[in-house]
C-alpha cells in the first residue's frame, strides 16, 4: 500500500499568466512565490507552492501529493507498476521545478494525473495576505470521475485513502484524520473539479462573498454549510472557468479515524448544503 500524507500542490495550465497572477492575488489572496516566462507559484501556508499556474492549455492539470516514507518512491513506482496503471518516474529537471526532491507520476481510471513527490520544499517566509483573507492554507481538490465506485477503489485499495461520506456516487477521501482531502464528482471525463483554501471564521467566507460580489464574481453556491463536514463554504468561478472554494471543513478533526464509520447521504441539495443554498454546479446537482 501507498501512503500518502497530505496534498500538496496543484498544477494548472493557462494561455495567460498575467492575468492568472492578477486574479490569484487579487482574488484569492495568495502570495506569489516565484514567476518565470512559464511558470507562477503562489503560496498560502507553510508549503513552498500550492499553486503553479503552468503556461499551457486549461485542460493540463495536475495534483500533488506528499508520500508518508520520504525513502519509498522506488517502492511506490513499483507497485503502481504492478497494477498497470500508466505511471513514470520525473527527471531532476521537472523535480526541480515542482521544487521537490524526487517524484513519479501516474493516470487514475479516469485519466486524471497525478503525481508523488518526496521531500518538497518548505515555504522558508510566512504567508502575508495582501489584504484581511482569513486563509489558513491550502485544503483540498475535487476530481472529475467517470466511474466514482471504481475510482474509489482504486484509491482504497492501493493507497492509504478512507471513505470520510458519500454524498450520492461521490465519495469524499481523506488521508489523514480532517473530513477529506480530495472527492470524486462524476462526469465525463477527467480533470479538477475545485481547489480549495481553508479559512478561520464563517465571518472570513462571508467578508470573500462580499468581496467577490462587489468585484462582479460569479458565485456558483454558497454562502451555505455542508451536511458532511459541518463546514461552512463558498464556491466561485474562477480562471479560465475552474471552480474555487474558502470553506471551514478542515476543522471538522476525526478523532478516531479508525472506528469511524462513513456516512451514506441522498443526492439531494439539502445534502450539499443544510441551510438552503442551492448549487449552481452540474457535479452537485441530483439528476
């Protein structure tokens, strides 16, 4: 078994990096790292980056995660080798810009790519918002899947991902003990879903949906608070289309993660959200 520690950054192409650089610090508040005719790294919390906006085509996407043993990489390429998935090893050259030590990729069921990295850098500055955000740092990503039960499987079996609840087909994972670090949304074909940032205060979310408001922001869903981590959230869309969420379910701690039993909700709005928002996202819409 694989296992992993936490993510760690996001990947994401886009065809104009000026305009990605104004909207990260202007929009999500984040602090720009580094900035190369190619490449923008933006910062949030302790990590080096979370995320690189990569000159490219929207569609290239890609999500990091740390591996638990910095000494298992080879262990780690070998066994994804053993179930066949389409999976490499980085050269130094992309490892140096990922600003890690080492890593190899690999392609879920559905064809999203990710990738495992050891020993990433350290973020060796504090995160300074540029205005009063509330970000406590980088959360989680929602991934597009063709086949939610499949893809659940894969990632229960092979690594050291455990159902937190379902919401419908969609499971939400966690790899450590907060309600969940990655879901899977089903649609039709791969790719991120959302990336989201933590903050402290419901006061935090309601200061952005004012902020974004004012700056004419399309809010997909929220302000609300979701059945299944308890957390309060809002959705907006952001750059070249991609969904981004502040939201406050990192707080919700499971204490024994090992007798924790995971929770089966309807697909219903009312399960996305306790208190009446209503999403404007095919992914959270019942059929």
């Amino acid at each position: 078994m694989i296992e992993l520690r936490d993510v760690q950054y996001v990947r994401i192409g886009t065809k104009d990096l000026n305009k990605a650089e104004a909207f990260a610090i202007d929009t999500l508040g984040l602090n720009v790292v580094g900035r190369t005719p190619d490449r923008l790294y933006l910062r949030s919390d302790y990590r080096h980056h979370c995320i690189c906006y990569v000159r490219g085509e929207p569609t290239d996407q890609v999500v990091g995660f740390e591996l638990k043993n910095w000494r298992g990489l080879d262990k780690a390429l070998d066994a994804l080798k053993a179930i066949g998935v389409e999976c490499g090893r980085g050269t130094p050259e992309e490892a140096k810009d990922r600003f890690v030590h080492a890593f190899i990729w690999f392609k879920d069921p559905t064809g999203n790519r990710f990738e495992i990295v050891v020993r990433p850098y350290e973020a060796n500055r504090p995160y300074v918002p540029p205005r009063q955000t509330g970000i406590t740092g980088f959360g989680h990503v929602g991934m597009n899947t063709t086949d939610p039960e499949r893809d659940q499987n894969f990632w229960l079996d092979n690594f050291n991902a455990q159902v937190s609840d379902w919401i419908g087909p969609a499971p939400l994972l966690r790899i450590k003990n907060v309600h969940h670090q990655m879901a899977l949304f089903p649609t039709r074909g791969p790719g991120i879903q959302h990336v989201n940032h933590q903050v402290g205060t419901i006061d935090d979310l309601l200061r952005y949906f004012f902020y974004l408001t004012n700056k004419g922001i399309r809010i997909v869903f929220g302000p609300g608070r979701h059945a299944t981590s308890g957390g309060y959230f809002l959705y907006f869309e952001g750059l070249d289309g991609l969904t981004y969420e502040f939201s406050t379910s990192d707080r919700n701690i499971i204490e024994d993660p090992e007798n924790y039993r995971p929770r089966q909700f309807a697909l219903e709005d009312e399960s996305f959200c306790v208190i009446g928002a209503k999403p404007d996202i095919k992914e959270f819409k019942a059929a």
